[in-house]
C-alpha cells in the first residue's frame, strides 16, 4: 500500500532544491551587504564640527601633510590636529568666521574637537602609520586623493581583503620616501623603467610580503 502520494517527491526535490537556492541567495547577499558602504563606510561623507577641506588646505594652500598630521612618521598613529595648529593660521585669517566658531569655541575653552574619524579600523586591527611611510608607501594609496576631496572620506574599503591585496605583492605601490607625502606623484611612464625602479626601492627599504595573521591580529 502507498503510504505517501506521488507528489511527495516532487514536494521533497523542490523543497531541497529551494532550500540550496535560498543558502546561497543569502550567502550571497550577506556578502554584498559587508562589501557595501553600509558596512564599510566606504565613500560615505560623515558629518563633522566644522567641515573641513583637504580640497582647500592641501591643493590650494599648498599645507603638507605633515603639518597637520605631525605624528605620522614616528608613531604608528597619524595624530589628529590639535586646535592650536588650526589657530596658527586662523588667528589672523577667517577670524570672524560663523563657519570656525567651533574652533575659536575649542581654543577659547581649552575642549579638544571631537572628530568623527574617517578611517575607523576594529579594535582587533593592529596599523602602524610609521611602518608604511618607512616602507616608502604614499599617503594616497591608502587614503585617495584628498587634495580632491572637498570633504573627507574612506577612500578605500579598509576590509582584510584589501590589504591583503597590498601585502601580497607590496612592490606595486612603493614610492621613494622623498614622494610619500607627495600625493600627485606618479612613477616611470616606461614600464621597464617601473619595475626597476620598484625593484630596487623594495630590495632598499627591505619591503616583505607579510600575510600572516599576527602581522595585523596581536
């Protein structure tokens, strides 16, 4: 006697079938979701105190760097500007300015601005800043062109699989150190030209492919 009907079969095939198709649309989707700027931030403008323009500062003044991001290369944080530095310059232009009363507020009250960091790496992500300009690694190639950016943003996606992507063949992005903060540089035209020199920087500063997990997880 047939205890099920004929299309318990047909019910059980499409049932298996769904539930493959259902796995692997989720998976996908999870995995479009964590590359998104959702999780990421990537391209994403946050709001600040005070919106400030690498654009501004760095294209049309011509302020490297360095002058604001003084700790960059001997500690392995940046270091975000401190009110004095801003005042160095802006107490004696834009002094009145609505758009600066945070700043004069800041300096006036002795109450450090509080920033919303742009590139926000996890707790459990160990970067240091001095490591990479030592290594001859530009300020653009991992934060884009802020010199074109009227108000910043994550230029890259910070994910482990873009700085794999670097550390599994670093030479690609090497510059001399001389260019690290230079943000429009760009190498030989020739490619011969590229690869040698990269070469020779890589063998110079002693640049490795270092992919292993205690490198980045300490």
């Amino acid at each position: 006697m047939q205890i099920f009907h004929r299309s318990t079969n047909t019910i059980a095939k499409v049932s298996i079938f769904g539930a493959i198709f259902f796995l692997a649309f989720f998976g996908w989707a999870f995995s479009t979701l964590l590359r998104s700027p959702y999780a990421t931030r990537q391209g994403v403008i946050l709001k600040q105190p005070v919106p400030f323009s690498h654009q501004h500062h760095v294209a049309g003044l011509g302020i490297d760097c360095r002058y604001c991001h003084t700790s960059v290369e001997q500690s392995s944080f940046a270091g975000i500007p401190t009110t004095e530095i801003c005042m160095n310059c802006h107490k004696q232009i834009w002094t009145n300015a609505d758009l600066l009363e945070p700043v004069r507020s800041s300096y006036a009250n002795n109450a450090p601005i509080e920033w919303s960091r742009v590139h926000d790496l996890p707790d459990f992500v160990y970067f240091n800043h001095s490591v990479h300009v030592a290594k001859g690694i530009g300020c653009a190639s991992c934060h884009g062109q802020v010199d074109r950016m009227p108000l910043m943003y994550q230029e890259a996606s910070l994910q482990m699989e873009w700085c794999l992507d670097c550390h599994r063949d670093p030479g690609k992005h090497v510059r001399p150190r001389e260019e690290v903060f230079n943000l429009n540089w760009q190498p030989p035209a020739d490619p011969a030209a590229e690869k040698a020199l990269r070469a020779k920087l890589v063998k110079e500063y002693n640049v490795q492919s270092l992919t292993s997990c205690s490198t980045c997880h300490r």
